[in-house]
C-alpha cells in the first residue's frame, strides 16, 4: 500500500441519520467478505449502552477498498454531549461524509456539524439518506442543507423515486442512472428516465458552472460554448472540494444499497488523499514546524483514542503522520519524552482486530499495551521528536458526587475512573478540598449517566452519586476586636495563653493574611505562629454555618503569658477563642461562588435561555450575534447550574451549548443564607444530642 492510495474519511451527523449503517454499507460494497449479512444492527456499535440507547457514544473504526484503493472509516458519535470527539476525529481524517435523513432533519445539528468541519478546514460531502422512507422529502432535506450551511450545494447524485417508489440515483455529473435490485449490491446502469431528464440536465448545469468556477481557464471555456470533458470535470471537482467551494450532495439508503457506490466512487476519485496536507508540529516552546505526510521521513503519529479491552488491554488508536512504524519497533512519546513498547500493531475492524506487520504515513492504525502513552499524546522517533497540537478537549459542565457503595468498590473506584477517562478524555475526576468529595465531571447529565454505567459493568465499581455540594466561605463586613483567652490549672503544671486579635474584612479573592504588632514583649515572639495556627483551624469551619472563612485579615496585637505555665498548646487554643469571639461580633456573611457562562444559542431560543438564566438568579452580561448563532454571556450561582446541561438542551432541542467558568465569590441574599444557617444549626445540634 502508497499513501497516496489511501483515503481517510470521517462519518460524521446526529443521532439516527443513519452513519453506522453508512459505514456499514461501504464494507459490504467494497469488501464483502468481511461484510455482515445484514446492514443493522451494526457490529461497530460494540457497547451495551449503545446497543441498549441505539446510538454511537465513540469513535469506531473500519475500513474498505474500492478500485484498489484502501479507505478507512471513523464512524463518529453524533450525541450532543460528546460532540468535541467528533471535531477530534474529523481533524484526523482529510475529508467528512455529513449524513442527514431524507425526512424531517434536524437543521440546527447540521449547520453545527458544518461549523465542525469548517474549524477543522476540512472539506464536507452530504449523504441524504433514508430516500426509501415514508414521507420522504428531498425538497425538505435540501431546504434545510441551504439554510444551515453556509456555502454552495450541488447534487452530484439525485434519488431516481422517493419512498416506496425509490428505486435508484442518477450519477449528474456523468448523466447516469443506476437501478438497484436483487442481492445487496447488485446495480444495473440505464438510461435516466424520461420525467427525470430535464431535472438532471437542470442539475448537471448547475454542477457544471460550479466545477468551473474553480479555475479561469475552465471559466473561459464554459462561456464560449465548449463542454467540458468528464476528467476536466473531475479535476475541477477534486481541487474545489479540497478548498471547500462547494459541498456535494449524494443520495440514497443503505439499508437498499443505493448510492453507495457512486459516493465510494467519489471517495477514491475526488477526494483528497493524505498527501494533500501538512501537520504542524512544536518543536521547541516557540518554534513550530509543518512535518509532511511522506513515508520517506522518520516516523511520527498522533494518539487520537484509547479502549481498554478485555483481552488485550490497551488499545491506541493512531494517524500515521510520517514515516513506518513496523510490528516490533519501539516508539517514543515526544510529550511526554519517554520510551514506549507495544505489544501488537493492528487495524481495527469493529470488534476485530488485525495484525499488521506495518503501517505507513497516511494510515489510521492502533497499537496494543503502551503503558502511559494517552489520547493526544504524538508519538516519533527520538532522534526527530514532534509534537502535534491538534486535539481539543473542552472544559466539563456538569458534575456528579461519587461515593463507593462498599469497601471493595472503594479500593477499585480510582482505578476504575483512571480507564475511564484514558477511553474518554471529556471525563474527569478530582477530589475538591473544600467540600472533600469526588467529583467526576463530564459534557452532559446523559454522559455522566452513560459513564457511572460503564463503571459499573465494565469495572465492576458500583457507586451512589448526587448533585455537588455548593462550596460557600464564609467571611466578614465589618473590623472586630476580641481576646482569647484559654486558663487551665489541674495541681501541676497549668495551661495559660492570652491574645487579643483585630480582624478586618479584606477584598474578594484576597484570601487570609496574618499580622502581628506585639510591643513590649507582651508575648513572646515564639508563640506567634501557635497563635496562626490556632486562627487557621478555626477558619476551617467557620462559626456561621461550618464553611471555611476567607478574605480576611487576622492581626495578634496584645496579649500576656506565664513564664511557667505558657505553652504552644495554651496559645494555639487562645487564638482559636479569639477568632471565634472577634468573628462573631464582625458581621459574619455567607458567600456564594459564581460562574461565568458563555452560551451559545440559535436566535429562535434567545427568549427562553434569558428567561431561564433570570430564574437560576443569574445576570445576563451581554449578547453578540455571530454566525453561529448568539452569544449570551451571564453569570449565574453555582448552587443553579448543577442542571443547566441539561436544561439547556432541553430549552434549544439540543442544540445550545456552553462553557463555565468560575468568576468570583459573591454575597449569597440574606433570605438564602438564613435558611443555610438554620440548617447547620440544627444539625449540630442534632450532632451534640446524639453525643
């Protein structure tokens, strides 16, 4: 195999357009003996929650071949939660197939998967699906491509019937019609059908004065009056795809079989190979370089997935950028600059998994048990390092509290979120030190759901969750002075420290600061940090309603002591009670932590989101139009907005979405943090009768 015999093309649209099945249609067109006998369900979607949710939650892999040249596959998910490893894996590819149903598409989701491949720079093809269905509709499913992508459309293929009535496609560009029937597969090339002429000749027209636009001397030629011959028409279609001057559109239905064909002759025909583009690579902190795709040069590839399989571990998915990796070298981990061994160099098919004794540049292959190689991470060779910025992970919206249902899931939850987020990076986990709990934090409240699940059943760590708890501080309005003063006399020796502290409110974000202007000796200067540490502890659950105390400024400036009886303990003691009397007299407050949200929203749900982000007590900041839609920036209580993924897309139909950002502290209303304080007043002493 030659690089410039491979194809790399993306899968990409929302849920139920029909891309599994797409991909599942190509295998069974181009390389029918690993073909299944049905086209669903598919063997890509291989989890039990996709089986079970009928939907594709990560990228799968496979490939076939078509007039000797090899194609692979990313079949990527179109969930809304998790598009960001869709942008990822078209980054992978030269080119993405946008698959939309014939009947009632969902517009929003395709100018969103436009904009995708835009920021990618990638060229997009559309495959109209679903032709064969009831209540089919070409002229809806085109209406909504207009108005939701931005560029020009052109159909290269065209449905010869529509529902029961569909019975094949018309290839426009080379005016011919091909009919389906018997064994999946099998087509018959005709002459178009008379009530379709002059449609067809209508659209070749049309595609025509399209393809030539894409170079001055084809322009020339079109208006004198010359026709242009199928390779000029080819050529124009290769280099006008490649600089996305237009977008083609193909129809049919796989589960028929129609269409398949033409769009997998497109693919090996028109669509860029690999050789077409360059990578840039960091080489230094300030240097970049652009590494070419040739297998002439040393090896580079970047890690675009990871799965943990049952039988052989690891698995990491790879782009062959440069170079040969064969079945028995080692590799080295330029971001992390560390040698690594694999095990097994395969491709993967599905569920299958084939040995491959190399892979070239331009191939997507994947490599068995490297040990700490991740996803993004690039892999090279030492002695010409690169290193690829090209995958994207967002921020997560949302988050979960985890807490181990026995002893045993316990001691596996670590490792079991560890392979989790190694298969998904959208996850994360930590554990908070303001409220002490385990967090783990995902796109969306179905993602999260789909995550504890897989925890459960592929992990076997079972675990209870529950919103977050909000992490309120505590702090002050107003300065204070107090004394503390702890006295202890037990027969021997006794307990005496004595201070008197200042507290003074400090501004947002200032955090704590500890003075001291002792004159005189009244204390000794070895008892000052005592002194600290016993104001720090009892910071750490301030007296309001038990949340740590901060923005604040602590300072000792008098005080006695006893020669005999004096001790670390008796001052560490005495600064506690100081701070606790001072607090209480400083106008305690409860603050409440912030976010910032930026939303963006088509122009049709402006009202709704703005009415809902008034409700959660948020505060709108501003609203941009872009050509992605508005723009609404608002800041919002983090105790609203544990649900707002979810809202959100209950709000836009699924299609807004957001990033969040915590902004600053901020004074929680006074009705709120009464009933914040009652709370934490009854329970303690709930806690002191218990005692």
């Amino acid at each position: 195999m030659k690089t410039e015999g491979i194809r790399n093309v993306s899968l990409i649209g929302y849920d139920g357009s029909g891309k599994t099945c797409l991909a599942e249609a190509m295998v069974k067109y181009g390389s029918p003996d690993r073909a299944l006998k049905e086209i669903a369900p598919t063997r890509l979607d291989l989890d039990n929650e996709e089986l079970k949710r009928n939907l594709t939650l990560s990228t799968k892999t496979t490939f076939t071949s078509w007039k000797d040249i090899h194609i692979n596959i990313l079949d990527t998910p179109g969930f809304f939660n998790i598009l960001a490893e869709t942008s990822n894996s078209i980054a992978m590819t030269e080119a993405s197939v946008l698959t939309i149903r014939c009947a009632k598409p969902i517009k929003h989701y395709i100018e969103r998967f436009g904009f995708m491949t835009e920021d990618r720079a990638k060229p997009m093809a559309v495959f109209i699906n679903q032709c064969d269905i009831e209540r089919a509709n070409l002229d809806e499913a085109f209406d909504s491509l207009s108005q939701e992508i931005k560029g020009k459309l052109v159909f290269i293929s065209y449905p010869i019937g529509l529902d029961t009535a569909h019975q094949g496609v018309i290839d426009v560009l080379r005016m011919k019609a091909y009919y389906y029937q018997g064994a999946y597969g099998k087509f018959q090339e005709k002459e178009i059908p008379s009530e379709l002429k002059d449609k067809a000749e209508e659209l070749h027209t049309k595609l025509v004065e399209i393809l030539a636009e894409t170079d001055d001397e084809l322009v020339n030629k079109y208006l004198e009056g010359t026709a242009l011959t199928e390779e000029e028409l080819i050529n124009a279609f290769r280099k006008g795809f490649a600089a996305r001057s237009f977008f083609p559109v193909f129809c049919g239905a796989v589960k028929k079989a129609t269409g398949v064909n033409l769009l997998l002759d497109y693919i090996v025909n028109c669509f860029p190979d690999p050789l077409a583009r360059e990578w840039p690579s960091k080489i230094s902190e300030d240097k970049m370089e652009m590494r070419k795709v040739d297998a002439n040069e040393p090896f580079s590839a970047i890690v675009f997935k990871t799965t943990v399989d049952h039988f052989q571990g690891k698995v990491s998915y790879m782009r062959i950028i440069s170079g040969v990796i064969k079945s028995d070298a080692p590799v080295y981990n330029s971001t992390k600059k560390i040698e690594e061994k694999f095990a097994t160099l395969i491709r993967v098919d599905g569920k299958n998994q084939i040995p491959l004794t190399e892979a070239i540049a331009g191939d997507i292959v994947a490599v068995t048990k490297l040990k700490d190689t991740q996803t993004g991470d690039t892999l090279s060779t030492q002695e010409r390092p690169a290193v690829y910025l090209t995958m994207e992970f967002p921020k997560q919206t949302i988050s979960f509290s985890l807490k181990a249902k026995t002893k045993q899931d316990e001691d596996k939850l670590s490792n079991g979120l560890q392979r989790l987020i190694e298969e998904d990076p959208l996850l994360s986990y930590t554990r908070t030190t303001d409220t002490k709990e385990l967090l783990l934090s995902g796109m969306g409240q179905a993602h999260l759901e789909i995550a504890i699940e897989r925890l459960r059943r592929k992990y076997e760590v079972d675990v209870t969750t529950q919103p977050p708890k909000v992490p309120y501080k505590e702090t002050i309005k107003k300065p204070a002075k107090a004394q503390g003063k702890y006295k202890r006399q037990s027969g021997g020796r006794g307990q005496y420290g004595d201070c008197w502290l200042e507290l003074k409110p400090m501004p947002r974000g200032k955090g704590f600061e500890f003075t001291e202007s002792i004159f005189g000796g009244a204390i000794p200067k070895n008892y000052i940090p005592s002194i600290q540490k016993g104001v720090e502890d009892a910071m750490l659950e301030g007296p309001l309603a038990g949340y740590p105390v901060t923005d604040l400024s602590v300072n000792v400036y008098d005080g006695s002591y006893h020669e005999v009886d004096s001790s670390d303990m008796a001052f560490k003691i005495a600064g506690s009670m100081g701070f606790k009397n001072a607090y209480s007299q400083a106008n305690p407050i409860l603050l409440e932590p912030i976010m910032q949200l930026e939303i963006v929203i088509p122009e049709e749900f402006l009202g709704d989101v703005i009415g809902d982000i008034n409700s959660r007590r948020g505060k709108i900041q501003g609203m941009d139009p872009t050509p992605r839609g508005n723009v609404v920036r608002a800041l919002v209580p983090y105790e609203n907005t544990a649900t707002y993924a979810t809202d959100l897309h209950s709000i836009t139909q699924g299609i807004g979405y957001f990033t969040m950002q915590f902004s600053h502290m901020e004074e929680v209303p006074a009705q709120i943090a009464q009933k914040i304080i009652e709370a934490y007043q009854k329970q303690k002493s709930q806690q002191e009768e218990e005692k």
